[in-house]
C-alpha cells in the first residue's frame, strides 16, 4: 500500500513499521523511540537477534548526540560523504539507544540518507532504525514492488521510486587509528582516498573469523534460482545468463542484462532487480558472467555475486 509522506510520519510516530526509500535500496524503518517496533523488524524480517540495525539521523549534530567520545577524522568523512552511502560504526553512549537496535554492542552504526523522501521523513520523525527491506537472506529492495513482493501488497511504502545507487552503504569502522571497510557498498575504497589520504582496506571475513559486522555471517543477497559464477561461456550453449548488454552471448541463452559495463553504476542499479526477476520468472538456475575487472563499484558486484552464490 502506497502512503503519502503524512502517513509515513503518522505510522512511525505511533511505533509501527513502514517502508521508506533509500539512495541505496529500501528500508524498513521504525522510530529509535519505539523497542516494540523495532522488535517487529526483526519479526517481519526473520532477522537473527544478534544482528544489529542501522540508526538513520539527518544531521551530523545528532550522531555526534550519541557518541561515547571524540573519533578522529570523522568529521572530515561526515563532511565529505554525508548525506550518502557511507555508514559509520561508533561507540555510543548505550543508555541513549536501546539494546535491541544494536544487537547489545557497545557500538551503533550510523548513516545520514540522500534520498529527498527519506531527508524530509527524518526531520519528521527524528532517528529511525532501517535495515534493508527484504526477508532476512534475499536479494534486497530498489523499487516499492520489491518490498510488496516480500511483505505483502498491504504492507505500507513511502514510495520514492527506483533507488538511484542500487547496492547498500559501505559500512566504515576504524581500528588502529585507521579506518577500515567492513561491508562493501555503493562507494569503492578509491572513493576515500582524497579525504583520508590512504585507501581503506577490505576486511576479508573469510580470513578473519568473527567478522565485525555481524550481519556479514549470515546468508544474503540470495535468489531462489542456483546461481553458477563463469569467467568464459565457451562450453554453454543454453540456460539463463546474467550478463552485459554490450556482450554477445551463445545465441541459445537468455539474456537477463544488468545493462552496459561501460556504464557501472546502470549495472549496479540493475543487481537486485536482475536477481529478483530470476525467480518470479522460475527460473531454476542462471549463469553470471563474471568476466569484469573487479575496481570500483565492481568489485562490490563481485562479492554481492559471490555472497548470493555461495548461499545455495
Ligand atoms: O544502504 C544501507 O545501508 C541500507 C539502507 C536501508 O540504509 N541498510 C542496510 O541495512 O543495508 P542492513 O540491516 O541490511 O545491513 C546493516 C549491516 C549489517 O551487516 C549489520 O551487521 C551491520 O550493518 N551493523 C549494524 N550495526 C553494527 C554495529 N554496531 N557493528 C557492526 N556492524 C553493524
Ligand atoms: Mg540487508
């Protein structure tokens, strides 16, 4: 069900759960004021209780509210990337946002949106807890048809149409003094260099054990159709095949096109519709052409791939 900006307001006001348009992809929102809400998140979800949420604010002023102590260089970052697909973990004063919107860390992560649906709701309604608006483990949301598909046609949207960058917010931490990326996303390591002066480096989960964001532990991304990564078509002769529309393909495949390579941000924006349209289409499997240069926003389309492979 499509709501007017009033609405939205009035719902999350009143401790319930909507969708709410992101840059990135869509969120599923609930007020920080309201535990109860943000406990039916999780539910509507099936979100495991260890998995922290992301506390969207409109201002800087306001995540500095909640810190536990000064963090160097994350004005600079604030300044250049905020409002924007940058997500930030910090130490918070834990008194000052409930536990279960942290998963009981002594940190919370935080992220000022860009989307002017979701600036203007915040000013509205203050602080809002959003993980993406998918069930727990599937592709995630960029259209209100998205969110529909998964919670149902009654389930309330602020509907701000097609989410513009298509993958979630990098998520930043620092370490050592240095500052380090613990989820890819919309923006590439390269994107910091002129701000920080050096490129953040990945975390590798797989070589790490725990990894910091909880999340990352857990399947994601995933469609129904079995996914198979090939770097040469040579030996395929049929079958469902995601790829680039400035490619040419073996002539029996279908062609399920992200858009052109030459154009990476059309490519990343296509990523989660391209996997959803596998499955309401019922296709068993696809193969994903994975024959491009893993820098930039790339390499994040190279690891959502390889995430939502590995989990069937
Ligand atoms: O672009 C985005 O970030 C979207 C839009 C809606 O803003 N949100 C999103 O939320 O992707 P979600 O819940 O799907 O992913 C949040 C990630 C999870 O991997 C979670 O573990 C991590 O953020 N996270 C949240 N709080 C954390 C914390 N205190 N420490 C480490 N990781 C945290
Ligand atoms: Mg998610």
């Amino acid at each position: 069900m499509r709501i007017s900006i009033d609405e939205a307001t009035k719902l999350l006001n009143s401790g319930k759960v909507i969708g709410v348009p992101t840059e990135t992809v869509y969120g599923l929102a609930a007020s920080l004021q309201y535990p109860q809400a943000i406990q039916e998140i999780y539910k509507i979800k099936g979100r495991p209780a260890n998995n922290p949420l992301i506390i969207h604010v409109s201002s800087f002023r306001e995540v500095c509210s909640y810190l536990q102590e000064n963090i160097c260089d994350l004005d600079i970052l604030a300044r250049d990337f905020w409002p924007g697909p940058m997500t930030i973990v910090l130490p918070v004063k834990c008194k000052l946002i409930p536990s279960i919107a942290r998963a009981d860390l002594p940190t919370a992560a935080f992220r000022i949106p860009k989307h002017p649906l979701a600036v203007e709701l915040l000013k509205l309604t203050g602080s809002l807890v959003m993980p993406s608006a998918n069930l727990s483990g599937s592709p995630s949301s960029t259209q209100p048809e998205h969110v529909e598909n998964d919670l149902g046609i009654d389930f309330p949207i602020l509907d701000g149409g097609r989410c513009k960058r298509g993958l979630e917010s990098t998520i930043l931490i620092q370490a050592d003094g240095k500052w380090k990326i613990v989820r890819q996303g919309a923006l590439a390591p390269e994107h910091f260099v002129p701000t920080l002066g050096y490129k953040p480096s990945v975390q590798d989960d797989a070589k790490n054990g725990i990894p910091v964001c909880p999340g990352q532990m857990y399947r994601h991304y995933a469609p129904k159709a079995k996914l198979e990564l090939v770097n040469s078509f040579e030996n395929i002769e049929e079958g469902v095949i995601i790829g680039f529309s400035d490619r040419t393909y073996p002539k029996n495949c279908n062609l399920m096109t992200l858009g052109p390579l030459s154009n990476m941000d059309i490519v990343a924006s296509n990523l989660y519709a391209v996997l959803r349209q596998l499955d309401l289409e019922g296709h068993p499997k696809a193969y994903v052409d994975m024959n491009f240069p893993k820098t930039g926003i790339l390499a994040t389309l190279a690891e959502r791939f390889h995430k939502a492979a590995a989990a069937n």
